[in-house]
C-alpha cells in the first residue's frame, strides 16, 4: 500500500531516523521508566518535558484488534480499499499500541492475538515506516 | 468584550465531590432550534451564524424572556462538521458583507465567536458574561449550568451549531496530500475513518460478550423512529424515512463493524437553549426543567485507542460522578437518552450508566427487548444524532422537552418523566447534565 510520504520536523526526528535504520524506537519518560505512545511533549504520567528520550524496543507485539477500513478519508489509501487496520500492542508494555495494515494478511482475516513483528516499508517519498507482519497463529 | 474559554474549574470532572453545591437552583426554560440542511447552499441567510441567531432568538421567545433580560452568551466556538473552509478558496463576500463582522472574516460561515453573535443580534443589550465551552453543547451546558449557580449570569444562552460545505467528510486538507508533517505521520498515515476507533471498540465488546453487529438493528430502527418524531431534526424535516433491519444491516461498511448508518450525518444545524436561576425560572413561560448536577470526564487513553478496559472503567466513574453529584442513582433514571454518535458505542453509555439494572455486556440484548417511547424502558427518546443528524443536541433537548411534558409525539407514556441525564460525546471525555422535573 502507498502511504503518504513524511515530512519528518524536529520533535519526530528520531523516530523517523531511527526508522530509516530500520530500528523502532517509542517515546520514554526517564523519571517514570514508562513508554507512551503516541508521542507528545511531555509525559502524560508526571508532566515532566525533560525527561523524555527515544527508547529502543524489541519490535515484537501481538494483534490486539482490527477493522476493515472501506471508506478512507486519506486519498492516496483508496485506490487499495478495503484494508485492514489493525491495532498492535507492544511485547516489551501491551499498554503501547501502533498501527498496521498488516501486509500479507488477507483483508478481514486477521487473527487477533497472533504474534508479529516489525518490518519497515518505505512511504510514497521514500522514508521508511514500522508496519507488522504476522509471524505465527 | 474579549471572550475566555471556560476555565476546568468550572467543570466537575472528579469522583468525590458530593452533591452539586448549585443542585437544582438552576433551570432550563427555554428551547431554540434553527431549520436543518444537509449542506450549506451559500446564501446568508442560511449561514451557520444566521442558523444561530434563529436558534437563539427561538430559545429566547419560547421561555418568553424579555432579550434585554438576557445577561449571559456561553457558546461552543468550533462548527466544523468535518468540513472546512479550504485554504484558497474566494471568500464569499456577499454573506460577510450581510453581517456585522470581527476581525476573522469566516466568522458566521465557518467558525461561531461570542462577539460576532453580540454584533448581530442588537436586542441583547445586557449581556456582560461571556465564555466559550468548546467541544459540543455537552461542553457549554455544564458551563452554563455552573456560570448561573456561581452567579456569574442569571439569564443565560447557551448555543452550539454546526456548519456543513460540500465535499467529502474529513477529505480534504492534509488527507488530500502526498505528505504529512512527520509528528501527525506517526498516528495518521494508516487512514483510519472517524469511525474507526468506536468500531474497534464494538469489535471487542461482541468478541468478548458473544454479540454481533446485527444486535444493533433493533436499537436503530427504534432511534430512527425517534427521531422522525422530532420535528426539528433532520431526518423528520428532509427525508422521513423508516431504518428497518434489512436496510440497516445492508448499508455498505465504513470502517467494518461501522457501517453508514452507524456513523451520523453531518449537517447544519443550531441548538439553543436559556438558563436562568430556578428562583426567575418561576415566572418565565415554560416550566422549568431543574439541574441536578452536570459531570465530565477528561480521560485520555494510555495510547492509540481506547481499549474495551478503558471505556468501562470510565462509564462507570462517568455515573458515579453523575449519581453523586445528583443525589441519584440509577433507579431515578425515567429514561435513558444519551450520545449515540457513533451508534456503536451507545450501549456504553447506557451499560456505564447501569440503566435499568445492565451490566457491561448485556445492552445489545436489552435492545432486543421493548426499548420504545410507550415501553417501561425507553432508550433514546430523542432519536440521537443516529434520528436526527449531527448535532449532539437532541438528547438535551429531548430531555428539556420530556420533563417540560411537551415532546410532542415523542413523549414517553410508559414512565413518569422524571429525571433524566443527557451527556456525551464518547465514552471517555464526555459532558453530562442530569435534568429533573422537580428542584429536590
């Protein structure tokens, strides 16, 4: 699927160059040892902005939920309805979720549950971006 | 005048904090609507402020206050359906011109300021409060109902409306680009519809409580029926038309388990209404409809999505904030009438609120049961937005209208109409206002 290519500014910098390296990383507060997902300028547990980093993670989660996406508002997507989108939740906190389309896994037959793992595809301007790919039932 | 938003403080969004302080002292006596459309078709008089002005001219009127009575303006500033004035686009000088304008020339037409209703409506000549509860009416309720407690305004207005232009819902913008900006990538590439995370939401509940999608259709036909008895909305006004199962269950997927029908149609409307102490409510025209209590919840999920956890543990603290504040439980509740949209997550308001003894998992099979108007348990007299388009309004004026004994082929027969609590929007993050008929 063609995703919009990303303009990455300062804040999303890492993780965008971490992503060119095929590497995830997800946002950390130092101070309460805790990812969040999305990112955001402070942490929403202690409100600190100075104790955020970029943490590494495995990039290994499970499916937690999906839908059929039949009726995108993004248009580059369309021309590819309809699509899974799929929630995955996090091995290393299953309180941090990320999104896929789920390559290779047919549309509406996703298996809730199943492990993945993360893959990087390149967008329509080249920047590459996590996705997931089912490993096992 | 500059207009502030309201400051959280005005807003009740913690357990524990006993009965409302202004339990029953405040009152709603009056209703506004403006006619519906489907999009706006440019002309002036048809504007979203113009829609406002009606709807707030209405209210006025029906509680038969004099406008120079009126103190107080609380208004929800946003009006986008979705739709939004693209940049670029000539602006439409012939209705900016019609109108006494601020410094923002698509004040009127694409957004809604305190100050821009003030220089179009001269008859309110005493209004010296002002505040903006953004979101939805929801939002602007609890801010009107706790402005007139703290005496801050005596005869208040409280308007939210909504603005529709041609095109698509949610297409335009950055979703019509080749790039996004890298921080909004990170959560926005994947295309999810509005409707995507209520869906998810529904997708869990049926897998966990072994329900499904079709259990919604009684719950449907039930709102749509509602709501072409409201005259006011925009299913009655434009397209009377009945929603049975077959043509529910065969609408085409949004976002599957969200089909067409699940998600609301935008449209343009206004609401208004006119707070006022329960002490100047006694002399005003209609019979007012007392506040008990308005509650909020600002919960954030821990990320993406809320889980099916997260939605459940925050109905719950939802109607214990709504029941303490109150001096209620969930047994006063005459019937149940709140935010529907998405209609897929209704039934967690009504599981949260434990309406008629449901407990999480068991809506869906209520909804299979007699849940109409003339019933012992009514679900969303008002039809919601899934009756009457988007709005986020009718549940309130529904409930004014049920305890004032004027909803008109509406109105419950099957209960007293009592008490009532109307709220929402989602099932995290909502607003919540509980009516009753009496002030003890």
């Amino acid at each position: 699927m063609s995703k919009q290519g990303v303009v990455p500014d300062s804040f999303s910098q890492p993780f965008w160059d971490a992503a060119s390296e095929q590497r995830l990383v997800i946002q950390n507060c130092r101070a309460c040892d805790r990812l969040q997902h999305p990112p955001a300028e402070a942490c929403s547990q202690c409100g600190a902005g100075d104790s955020l980093e970029w943490k590494p993670v495995s990039g290994r989660g499970t499916i937690y939920n999906y839908g059929v996406v039949h009726d995108c508002p993004v248009r580059l997507l369309q021309e590819d309805q309809p699509f899974n989108l799929a929630v995955i939740m996090l091995d290393d906190d299953p309180g941090i979720q990320m999104y896929s389309h789920l390559p290779g896994t047919p549309v509406d037959d996703v298996p809730v549950g199943a492990a993945v793992e993360v893959i990087f595809e390149p967008t329509a301007n080249g920047q590459l971006v996590p996705e997931w790919r089912v490993i096992g039932d | 005048m500059t207009t502030p938003t309201a400051p959280d403080a005005m807003y009740r969004n913690d357990e524990g904090l006993g009965i409302w302080e202004h339990r029953g002292k405040v009152a709603a006596v009056g209703v506004g609507h403006a006619p519906t459309a489907r999009r706006w078709d440019g002309r002036a008089e048809t504007c979203v402020g113009a829609l406002s002005i009606q709807a707030l001219r209405r209210a006025v009127d029906d509680a038969g206050v004099a406008p120079d009575q009126i103190d107080g303006l609380v208004v929800v500033p946003s009006t986008t359906t979705g739709s939004f004035w693209e940049e670029g686009k000539p602006l439409p000088l012939d209705v900016i011109r019609s109108f006494r304008q601020t410094q923002d020339p698509l004040d009127g037409i694409a957004k809604l300021s305190a100050e821009w209703l003030l220089q179009n409506m001269p008859e309110l000549t005493n209004v010296r409060f002002t505040m903006y509860g953004p979101g939805c009416m929801s939002n602007a309720l609890n801010v009107a109902a706790q402005a007139v407690g703290d005496g801050l305004t005596h005869t208040c207005l409280v308007v939210k409306s909504w603005h529709n232009f041609e095109g698509r819902y949610y297409q335009g913008g950055d979703n019509a680009g080749e790039t996004l900006p890298g921080t909004a990538a990170i959560t926005r590439l994947w295309g999810g519809p509005a409707s995507y995370g209520t869906a998810l939401q529904f997708a869990e509940y049926c897998r966990k409580y072994g329900k499904s999608h079709e259990m919604m259709a009684p719950f449907m036909e039930n709102s749509r029926r509602n709501g072409l008895l409201f005259p006011e909305g925009y299913w009655a006004q434009h397209r009377p038309e009945e929603l049975g199962p077959e043509d529910y269950l065969a609408s085409r997927w949004i976002a599957k388990p969200a089909n067409l029908f699940d998600n609301d149609i935008p449209i343009m409307m206004s609401g208004a209404y006119l707070f006022t102490t329960a002490e100047r409510a006694k002399d005003m025209r209609q019979k007012p409809v007392y506040i008990l209590n308005h509650a909020s919840s600002n919960t954030r999920p821990r990320s993406l999505v809320p889980t099916l956890d997260e939605v459940e543990a925050d109905t719950a603290r939802s109607a214990r904030k709504i029941y303490e504040g109150a001096g209620i439980t969930a047994d006063d509740l005459s019937f149940e009438n709140m935010y529907d949209g998405f209609s897929l997550f209704h039934q967690f308001h009504l599981e949260g609120l434990g309406y008629r003894g449901i407990r999480f998992g068991e809506a869906l099979d209520f909804y299979q049961t007699d849940i109409s108007i003339e019933g012992p348990n009514p679900v969303s007299p008002s039809g919601g937005n899934v009756g009457g388009g988007r709005s986020r309004v009718w549940m309130h004026t529904d409930c004014i209208q049920q305890l004032q004994g004027r909803a008109g082929a509406r109105q419950v027969t099957g209960v007293r109409p009592e008490v009532a609590v109307s709220g929402g929007p989602m099932p995290l993050a909502g607003n919540f206002t509980v009516w009753s008929a009496s002030p003890d």
